[in-house]
C-alpha cells in the first residue's frame, strides 16, 4: 500500500542552520516521533528504533535511514525502511527542499513516499493516510521549534 504526503513548514532560522539540524542526530531524534534511538554510522547512513502506535496496532520498528542526492544546503532525499516483526514493515522517502526567505527565515518543502506491509497494511488505507500525515506533521512542527527556537 503506497502513501504519497507533501507539506511545508516555515521555520524561522537561517538556511545554514537548518541544513546542520536536518543532519544533526541528537535534534533527529528529538523531533521523530517515537523515536527510542538515532546513531549516526555514517555521514549519510543511521540506525533507528521508533515505537509507533497505528490503530491497535503498537509496534517497534529497527531500520535503516540513507542520505542521498546531497545538495548541501538546499536539498536532499532521505531514504529508510524499517520492519516491525509481526506488525509489518515501512519503506520509503522523501525529498527535502531548503529555499531561503530572507535572512532568517527557512521554507523546508518535503516530499514523501511511503509503502507499508503485513498486519498494518490490513488496517485500510485511511487510518494509515491520516496517522502518516498526523506522524509527519509532528516531526516537521517539531523540527521546526527545536531548529528556530
């Protein structure tokens, strides 16, 4: 089941300082939600568990995040799958655009595919559409806070 999420969040600190936080583990892992560990293996590979909650279904998912097409400081596609055991697996990624607006303002554009299996997939596609949307949303508001104070 594919899941296709897009938004944008201003955040009110200088491009410079937002791309250093997109790449920045400890403000990570703050601002994923249910993040339980973010470890940095590379400078563009990292290991994370997230605990999430989809309906009934609670579940702690072990993946794997991938930088790629770095275009420091404007842009970047960031790539993960993770799988929860029973509950099923979560692959995809998004491309993330940084565009200056003044000097200390940043515009953070995202672009996200997604394509989840197993027991969550059965949950139907609108609970997971809007509990993705929800997840995405607290990430780049809270993102958002932490980076622009």
């Amino acid at each position: 089941m594919a899941l296709v999420i897009e938004g944008e969040e201003r955040i009110a600190a200088p491009l410079q300082k937002v791309w250093e936080a997109l790449n920045d583990p400890d403000i990570l892992r703050g601002s994923i939600p249910g993040c339980q560990s973010l470890e940095k293996k590379s400078d563009t590979e990292m290991a994370a568990t997230v605990v999430l909650k989809i309906g009934p279904i609670k579940a702690t998912f072990n993946g794997e995040v991938v930088l790629k097409n770095l275009k420091p400081p404007h842009s970047y596609t960031i790539q993960g799958e993770g799988k929860g055991g029973i509950a099923g697996f979560a692959k995809g990624g998004a491309d993330v655009t940084l565009t200056a607006d003044g000097a200390d303002t940043t515009v953070l554009k995202y672009a996200a595919k997604a394509d989840v299996g197993g027991k969550i997939a059965q949950l139907g596609s609108r609970l997971i559409e809007s509990t993705s949307k929800k997840l995405a949303g607290q990430f780049f508001s809270t993102f958002g806070e932490k980076v622009g104070g």
